[in-house]
C-alpha cells in the first residue's frame, strides 16, 4: 500500500473533531484539514472535479485516496446556521449571491444532473411518507406540496453547487472566503442553490438576489423552499437530524401556510 504523506498542518494536533457523522459519510476535522470519508467513492470524485471547474473559491484539495478525501479548511466562519439568526452583514449575502452567479454562469460540468421526474417522484415519495408517518398535520403536506411543485417546470440548466447550505458558504468580513462540500454539483435549476441558501433565512433573500444580479423568480425561490423541506425530512430524521428543531425544516414548511392565511 503507498503510504499517505501526512501534511505538516495535521502533526501534533490536540483532537479529533467530529464534525459530521451519519451511515453514509463522516467528516472529520484534524487541525487545518478535514477528512472526509464517504462510503461512495463517486460523489468525492464529484467533489475534487467540481471545485477544479468551479470559478469562485474552494478548499485545496490535499490528497484523496478513497474513501477519504483530505481539504484544507477555509478561512472565515460560515453565513449563519439553519435555525439560528445570522451574524453576517447584508453586503456578505450579498456578495454570496455574487459569488452563485458566478458559478452559474460558467461552463457546464460534463455530467447531468437530475430529471424532472426524478425530482417529482422524490417530491410524491416523501409526501406519501410524511402523511403515513403522521410526522406532519395533513393540511402542512398537502399545502407544501402544491407550492413545491411551481419549481416542477423547465428550466436553462446551469452549473449548481446542488447542496448550497448556509453552513457551505464561508465569509471573512464581507467576502466569500470559500463554499465547501460540493459532492452534489451538477447541472440543474440556478433557483434551486439560491433557495437552499435561503432556506429558514427569508430575511436575506432581498440581499442574496441584489447579488445575484438578474431577475429572479422568489416564488419558484419559496416553491424549492417547500420542495427541499419536505423531501429532506425523512432523511434528517433516519440519520440522527431534527427537522422539528426551531428555524429548520419543519417550521419553514409551517411559515408557508402562514404565507396564505
């Protein structure tokens, strides 16, 4: 076996941070690297060529010998957190929205991403789970569902990070300082990364689309705020995640039906 070359900013650490920890992947922090180890070998592999391609700031990428891909941490700290208010300032949402548009406007990555159908079945599937669990009022599903699928029609396919969390995103002042974890990049809707952004955060949508610099529709914004809530849920829930938690997922499903009272 060739042996890994240990880099020097991973020597003489103190501990091991878990930062992430499910069945299907863990993260781990080991001084200034992060040691990301994946039972799937084609979504680092994703990850290494998406941030090769992407034209705005990512992780350095140290080694990767699969399962484990090693990253340099970025500088900065994350946008916010799902649940928690922000401490960024509205030029820093502003300038995350810059950066999005970047990355959008770039050439396409050479792998697809996916179909309509597949994200209505994932859309039907969830919904069928969430109302034979009882996990939500009836009313929450089916209202959610209905605003979910205005974001169900064409769009121009653009290079997508895919999972555009406000923990992803990092700033150092008012600048992006890097967007980690892009193991789902692909071609796909540019207002499905700016609605995962937003997401519990409706108060810095106005910033993130000033940055962005073209229109853009914020009702297909809230309609992939519905549809990532609700076919989220069932994963959060079977990997030790809390969707109920205040500010996340289920409560963002409740303040769309206060949207129409």
């Amino acid at each position: 076996m060739t042996p890994v070359v240990v880099p020097a900013r991973m020597a003489d650490v103190e501990e091991v941070e878990v930062v992430v920890a499910h069945s299907e992947r863990t993260t781990l922090r080991v001084g200034d690297v992060f040691l990301k180890i994946d039972a799937d070998s084609t979504r680092t592999a994703v990850e290494v060529e998406a941030m090769a391609m992407a034209p705005i700031p990512t992780p350095e990428v140290l080694w990767r010998k699969p399962p484990v891909l090693a990253i340099a941490a970025v500088p900065g700290k994350a946008l916010g957190r799902l649940g928690e208010p922000s401490t960024a300032s509205p030029a820093a949402w502003a300038a995350a929205g810059a950066v999005i548009r970047r990355l959008h406007d770039a050439p396409l990555p050479p792998w697809p991403g996916r179909s309509l159908d597949e994200l209505a079945s994932d859309l039907d599937r969830e919904c069928e789970w969430l109302l034979a669990n009882a996990v939500l009022p009836a009313d929450v599903v089916t209202r959610n569902r209905g605003i979910a699928e205005a974001a169900l029609r064409p769009w121009k396919p653009v290079f997508i990070h895919g999972d555009l969390q406000i923990t992803h995103v990092f700033v150092d002042g008012d600048e992006i300082s890097g967007i980690i974890d892009w193991s789902e990049a692909a071609r796909g809707d540019a207002l499905f990364d700016l609605a995962t952004l937003t997401l519990g955060h409706e108060e810095h949508l106005g910033d993130v689309v000033a940055g962005y610099g073209t229109e853009a529709d914020v009702d297909v914004i809230r309609a992939w705020w519905s549809w990532r809530s609700l076919v989220a849920s069932r994963w959060l829930v079977e990997h030790g995640f809390d969707p109920s938690s205040p500010g996340c997922e289920f409560d963002v499903l409740r303040s769309r039906m206060r949207d129409t009272t």
